[in-house]
C-alpha cells in the first residue's frame, strides 16, 4: 500500500510529512497579510516603515513584532502540553488516535483561517498560535513511529530523506502558485490556506486510517499515578535514567535542545525579517523561500549521501556549524532593502544546511535510543526540541524593540553556540554499545522485534 515503501507506515511517514510542508509556507503569506494588517492599524504606511514611523499598536509593540511574539506563546503553550501528549502516547495504546485527533484540528483551524479579512484578522492571529500548538503536538506520535519503519539504518535515512524531500517538493509547487497567483497579500493569503486545508484533508486521515497500525500501551501508570502529571513525573525520571545510563544519549538530548531551538527559529523568523528589515513583498519573499526550498531540497539528497560516507554525528554537527555561521553574516552582509538581493544567496545556503541537518540528526537520534522506549523517548525529543524554542524569538522581539532589527537575527547564534559542542562530545562507539542489548524488545512495523541485521546484509529501498 503506498507508491515508494512495501510498508505501508514508512508511506505514512513520508504523506505526513509531505502535506504537513504546506501549513510552513501558507503561514508565511498569512503572517504576512497579517502584519499588513498589524502595521495599517499602528498608523505605519508600509511594514517596513514600522521602525521609522515609530508608531505601536494599542498592546505597545510594534507591528514588527507581532508574529515573534505569537511564536513565543506558542512555543511556551507548546512546552507545557507536551508532557501530556507524551503520556497519552506512551502509557495508552491511543498513539494512533492522538495523530488523527491533533490531524483534524489541524485541518479544521487551516479552513477556519482562509476567512481572514481587515476585521478578523486578531481573531486568526489568535488562531494562529492554536495552530501552532496542534502541529507541534501532532509530532509526539509522528516521531513515535520512526524507529519502528525499518531495521535497516540505509533505509532508515532514504525514508527520512523521502519524507524532507516530499515536504519540500509539496512546498515548492504551493510556492510556485502563489507567487504566479498575482494577488493582493490578502486574497494570495486565502489560497494558501485553501490549498493547505485540501493537501491536509487529502492525505492525513487517509495516512492515520489506513497506513499507521495501533501500538500496545508501553508502559503502564505507576500505583497511583495519573494521565494528567505522569508525563511530568516521566521526564524527570527519564532525564535522570538518561543522564545515568545513557550518557552519549543525553549529551544529543542537551544539544538537540539548544540547537533545535536556533535552527526552528531561523525558519520562522526568516519572513518577518524579510518584511520588515528588508522590505520584502510577498511576492518576493515567496520567490526567496521558493530559492531555499530548491536547496533544502537538494540537502535532503546531500544528506542520504553523506550518511553514507560520513557518521551522522559528523554531519550534523557539520551542518549546524554552517548554519551558525550563516546566522553570523547575514546581519553583516545585509544593511537594509538596497541589500535585499543578498538574501537570496543566504536563502539557498540556509535551506541546504536544513536539508542535511533534519534527516540526519533523526537519524543519529534513532541509533542512541535504547528499544521498547521509542514512545517514550521520541516524545523527550519533541520536549528537548521544544523546551528553549521559544528564547530566540522572545530575545529577537527585546532586540527589534529596543535597538531595531538588523542584528536581531544574532539571537541565533547564542543557542547554536552552546549546542553545538554537546554534539562534539558524543562518542557513537559506546553510545551504540549502551544500546545495544536492548534492541531485541524494539517493536517494527512487521510485528517481529529484534536487533538490526548486520550491515553487510542490509538493503536500500
């Protein structure tokens, strides 16, 4: 069942991930009709002119920093119900039902949205930091079920490779009508919401019904405990458990909790310093994005090529230390709208470090966790990966409000920094030896448990 894997769960992995890609690039064109919005109600004539005109809205920001400190609720919102999701998927045999539940709301905020208009716009904007929530949580049982697609680490990083490239793809076309679409900021708004509710409709019930099997509770509630605070009372168990007898685990964990944070913020961040530092439109910021998803996209196969011929740790680490350095020069490089031609070489070198960097730290990631505790320790990847997302937004919005935009962007730097040497210190060597006897209790998609087979006797799709 599906078009590239014999199965049908590694198909659903790559669906998801594919019409999830669209709801990134229909935010981009609602956040910036949005912003529109925000700086027609401050009194600023053009977005870019927010800074200059020195005009606020009625809550004292500045319309510039609206969708940074959305990102920030959001991310907050997101941290704290994290644990509770991770509990429903890891001690209820209800992973399935947690995908499809967080798959609907996700799909009935994104047609909810499309009405967006000059009087509902603080509505949607509220909205919109819902639906972040909801596809942040939808990631605790997608995660859940990537140690369990394939025994094979060649397969492992082809179907993580699928799906970024899927994404990307789905990305681009989106892109490529919208930017042919020749409307106003608004209206060109409206599509993208409508073509990310029909990609979502189309394949995320089809890929949580049809594709993706029910797993057994795998753990059980302790004597006493309850849904509600376990998943808090798990993570400070399992943080402990992990620092003790997995160290190299941890060390990722540390890094991943850091880095994760600069490298999604880079992404979300990247349109509204293109709007209002660079005076981009929406038309062309589109076209940059659509230049970034080319590369991203290439990454994706430059990923799966170089984990090839490197260890998983070498390239990720390689690739965030590229995208640290991006995040360095770009404020330097870029002075203003006369520099915003720039951004477009920075565009395409940033999304090549996202498409290598996310196939292979997955990848990395599946190799240091120990069997039976996939749930468990996909959802602590989600809550590493969530816990400090929301400081370079916070730290972007004091800088912008404060001194301007410009060097804004360096907030990056400072998480990047202190990630990137946990990620040095990782000793694979023993990190696959502390894992390795309990690979027998890893539950695979054939029903059949087990250690991989040995790499000579492995195959790639």
């Amino acid at each position: 069942m599906g078009c590239c894997y014999s199965n049908p769960e590694a198909n659903a992995y790559v669906m998801d991930c594919t019409s999830r890609a669209t709801v990134g690039i229909s935010n981009i064109f609602l956040g910036y009709a949005i912003l529109r919005y925000a700086a027609k109600e401050a009194g600023c004539e053009r977005i870019h002119a927010d800074g200059i005109c020195g005009k606020r809205l009625e809550s004292g920001l500045r319309a510039s920093s609206l969708l940074t400190v959305m990102l920030t609720v959001g991310y907050l919102a997101t941290a704290a119900c994290l644990p509770l999701v991770g509990t429903l998927v890891d001690y209820t045999p209800r992973r399935r039902a947690v995908g499809l539940g967080t798959a609907y709301a996700l799909i009935f905020i994104q047609i909810i949205e499309i009405g967006v208009s000059e009087r509902s716009w603080p509505a949607v904007a509220a909205l919109q930091v819902e639906a972040q929530v909801v596809y942040l949580l939808h990631l605790v049982p997608h995660f859940a079920y990537i140690p369990e697609l394939t025994r094979d680490d060649r397969e492992a990083a082809a179907i993580q490779a699928s799906g970024l490239g899927g994404g990307y793809g789905a990305s681009l076309g989106m892109l490529a009508v919208l930017v042919g679409f020749g409307g106003g900021p608004v209206d060109t708004a409206r599509l993208a919401q409508g073509l990310s509710s029909f990609a979502l409709a189309a394949t995320l019930p089809y890929a949580w019904h049809a594709l993706n099997g029910d797993r057994p509770a795998l753990q059980a509630l302790p004597p006493g405990g309850s849904l509600l605070t376990e998943g808090f009372a798990s993570l400070r168990r399992t943080a402990a458990a992990t620092r003790t007898e997995y160290p190299e685990l941890w060390k990722l964990l540390l890094g991943l909790s850091c880095w994760e944070a600069s490298t999604s913020a880079f992404l979300n961040l990247l349109p509204t310093y293109l709007a209002v530092f660079a005076g981009m439109t929406a038309t062309q910021i589109g076209s940059c994005l659509g230049v970034a998803l080319v590369a991203t996209l290439g990454g994706a196969f430059l990923s799966k090529l170089l984990l090839r011929r490197c260890s998983c740790k070498a390239v990720v680490v390689g690739a965030l230390s590229f995208l640290c350095l991006l995040a360095f020069l770009m404020p330097l490089a870029v002075a203003g709208p006369q520099h915003k031609d720039y951004l477009y070489g920075f565009g395409f070198l940033v999304g090549l470090g996202n498409g290598v960097v996310y196939p292979a730290q997955r990848v990395l990631f599946t190799k240091l966790i120990p069997g039976g505790r996939e749930a468990q320790m996909w959802g602590i990847y989600a809550f590493a990966g969530a816990v400090w997302v929301w400081v370079p937004p916070l730290v972007f919005t004091v800088i912008n409000e404060v001194v301007g935009m410009r060097f804004a962007i360096w907030s990056l730097c400072a998480l990047y920094a202190v990630g990137i040497p946990q990620g040095l210190r990782i000793d694979l060597a023993k990190a696959e030896k502390d894992v390795a006897a309990t690979l027998d209790q890893r539950h695979y998609a054939d029903g059949a448990g087990g250690a991989p087979p040995p790499k000579d006797a492995a195959s790639s799709p």
